[in-house]
C-alpha cells in the first residue's frame, strides 16, 4: 500500500466528514489507526477545519466546516493540475 501524504490523509478525512461522521465510521472511512486519528483530529478542530460535536450520550461526532470545504476545494484543484503535469 502506497504511503500517503499529511494532506491526503486531510482531504480524506474532510471528505468522509463533510455532512457529519462519528469516530468508528471516520477512523474506517479514511482507513486511520487510533494513533493517527487521535493526532489528525486534534489538528483539524484546532485550526478550525473540522468541527466536533457531542450528542447526549457522550459520543463525538465531527462534521467538516467551511473552512475545511474551502481547503477541499483547494486541494482537489491542485491535485488536478499535478496529474496534468506528470
């Protein structure tokens, strides 16, 4: 399996977020270990790209904001532009 990037391993995230997740579908979705979870998210929330919400019974789950859209939408147009180059 092919290493990925910190900002792949964002963009899936905030793809697998976008219209709200919780913890065991985001960790599965973006195919994350605990570890790697645990650091992205709190990146994520920090800078404001992901927000984490908590529902009645303690469970976090985390929706992608506008910010983290914005960051997709960025991310995809430079990605796209790459694959024309190569």
């Amino acid at each position: 399996m092919k290493k990925r990037s910190t900002p792949e391993i964002i963009a899936t995230i905030l793809e697998a977020a976008n219209g709200g997740i919780g913890k065991t579908r985001l960790l599965t979705q973006a195919n994350l270990t605990s570890a790697q979870f645990q650091k992205y998210i709190e990146l994520l929330v920090a800078k404001r790209l992901l927000a984490k919400s908590d529902d009645n019974g303690g469970r976090h789950a985390y929706r992608t904001t506008g910010l983290g859209i914005q960051y997709l939408t960025l991310y995809n147009s430079i990605k796209s532009v790459s694959y024309l180059r190569l």
